[in-house]
C-alpha cells in the first residue's frame, strides 16, 4: 500500500543536507539558498535560508523531502518545517568533529516535541578523515536503538539506503 511520508532531513550548517535532498529527488530542487554572510565565507559561498524541498519514490512510499536550514539564527524555520513529519534524517559531517554538539542539540529539539522514527546518516564517509559512524554514535552519545548509517551525500544509492531504512521504521 502507497504511503505519502513527510521527511524532514536536518543537521548543522555544512554537513550535505541540501545535497542529500537534490541528489535522490524525483523533481528538481526547490531551494532557498542565499548568499552567505562574510563571517561564514570559507566553507561554501550559499546556504539554505528556509528550506529545500524534493519528492522521491522508495518502494511504494512517496517521500516530501524537507530540508532545514543548518543555521540557529534560522531555527524558526525549524519548527514550522518539523510539523506533522513522519521521520526525521540528522546529516552529520563526519568530518567535522567541531559540530557533534550541534547535532545532539539539534536532534533533541527536533526530537522533544514528538518522537518520530529517526535515523544518522554519517555523511562524507568517502572521505579519509570521516569518523566511523560506531565512534560518530560513542561521540553523539546515541541511544543504542538510534539507527546510524554511512552515507556519501552525493550518491544516490547512499541516499536512497538511509531513506529505506527510515521508511521502514514508520508505522
């Protein structure tokens, strides 16, 4: 039987996830990137100021991919994105040991209001600096039950694996 699944895919400023949403969607990319503040130039020259928006097909489940801004000056956009969600998708940079703090802040917030079915998805795993996604759960302090997996953002099949797995933990 079809189902149609809100998917928030959240996570700090930088860790891929306006890349995960593009690469696995069906439509083209609905997007809200601007152009980055000076105090933020170094890593990229954009990020996502409300939100990015895509659609996927996984098995018979149609998903509305909803992706956050990284940035807490706009966690507004937090709240009004998480409503109604089916599961929620933490990308985490596992290259960027300075964010884990984000992200166990993160996933509690987006986590405290309603518990959905959740999953890690340790991004950058192909490269040589990526933390190992047991020693990324050990550094998040992850419940033992919290599904993570490695993930490259920008392959489709690594996308398309994390959404599986999502989308058969939701009832």
């Amino acid at each position: 039987m079809s189902r149609i699944l809100k998917i928030v895919v959240t996570g700090p400023f930088g860790a891929g996830k306006s890349q995960f949403v593009k690469t696995i969607s069906d439509i083209p990319l609905v997007s809200t990137e601007r152009k980055i503040s000076r105090r933020e130039k170094g890593m990229k020259t954009q990020t996502t100021v409300a939100m990015d928006y895509g659609r996927a097909e996984i098995g018979d489940d149609i998903l509305h991919l909803n992706g956050t801004p990284g940035q807490v000056r706009f966690d507004f956009m937090w709240d009004i994105l998480s409503r109604e969600m089916h599961g929620l998708v933490m990308v985490v940079d596992s290259t960027a040991h300075d964010t884990f703090p984000d992200v166990r802040a993160m996933l509690d917030e987006f986590l405290a209001p309603k518990a959905v079915p959740h999953i890690v998805a340790a991004n950058k795993q192909d490269l040589a600096d990526a933390v190992h996604p047991e020693k990324l759960r050990r550094a998040l302090n992850l419940h033992p039950d919290t599904p993570i997996l490695p993930c490259t953002a920008s392959h489709k099949t690594s996308v398309r694996f994390v959404l599986s797995q999502l989308a058969e933990t939701i009832q």
